[in-house]
C-alpha cells in the first residue's frame, strides 16, 4: 500500500508540474502556482515554479539542469507538503491529491489554489528556498513564512 502511495505522489507530483492529460482527463499546468514546498526530515524546500519547469525541461533538451535534479533528490529523501498560490499561501499537497483523486477528471489546478475551499498547509515559520543563480549553481536563501503566507510575495529570482 505504501509503495501505491508512493508512486501516486510522484505520478500526482509530475502532473502538477508539467502537466498532462490522461485517460481522457486533463490537467493544466497551474498559471496560479507560485511554488512547490517538499519536506525532507524536519526542513521544507521550497522551488519556484517557473524557474523548476524550465529546468525540467532542460533535463529533456540537455541544458542546464541543476535545480530540477536538486528536486528530483529532495523528493525522493522526503515528500511534497505545499504548493505556494499566488497570493503567497501554501495550500497542501496532500489536499491537492486528495481532491485530484475525488474529481478525476478536468481537475483544474488554477482553481483550486485559489478556491475558498483550498486547504492551507500548516507551514514553519521559516523555510529554505532553493535557485540557481546566473552562473548555474544552486544558490539557498530564507523564506519567512507567517501563518501560512508569505507575508509579501517578492519575485526574488
């Protein structure tokens, strides 16, 4: 059972970061999808959406793909939590998974973050937040985080 769960979390995760469509049911890459948080231990990593498909699709075209390959290690020594809306809160995973798995079909990512009904994630007060910089390293930086939100979103990257 556990091994079930486990390949629907990395099945659910690459839906929800690259976007498919299967069976009949599609699923759209989130315009509302600010982040991805996992959970390694007791530190949660945070990865900007943006930047972490363009390394995703690095991998596939041969670039530069250090912080999709960074990701790829943190998701398999922990677990996703949180997607970051962008209104800077962190609405949970396992919410997100529990509702794509209720719906099945035309799942609408985008409107569920910011949905009355999205459930928020219980977050620490500060996490780790993972980039590249301009020369292609991966570069860590804090994130305070307050109740939840990011008290004021700031496209740092």
């Amino acid at each position: 059972m556990k091994k079930r769960w486990s390949l629907m979390t990395v099945l659910v995760g690459l839906i929800l970061l690259v976007g498919l469509s299967v069976n009949g049911s599609s699923i759209e890459a989130s315009d509302s999808t600010e982040a991805y948080v996992i959970k390694v231990a007791d530190k949660f990593y945070s990865y900007e959406s943006k930047k972490l498909n363009q390394s995703f699709l690095n991998s596939i075209y041969g670039g530069n793909d250090t912080l999709y390959q960074d990701f790829k290690s943190k998701m398999s020594a922990g677990e996703p939590h949180a997607i970051s809306n962008v209104n800077g809160a962190y609405i949970s995973y396992s919410a997100i998974s529990s509702e794509f798995t209720q719906q099945q079909t035309n799942f609408s990512l985008d409107s569920y973050l910011v949905s009355s009904s999205a459930v928020r994630a219980s977050m620490p007060n500060q996490i780790t937040g993972v980039t590249i910089n301009s020369s292609g390293n991966l570069q860590t930086f804090n994130i305070e985080v307050d109740n939840g939100i990011v008290p004021e979103v700031i496209n740092i990257y």
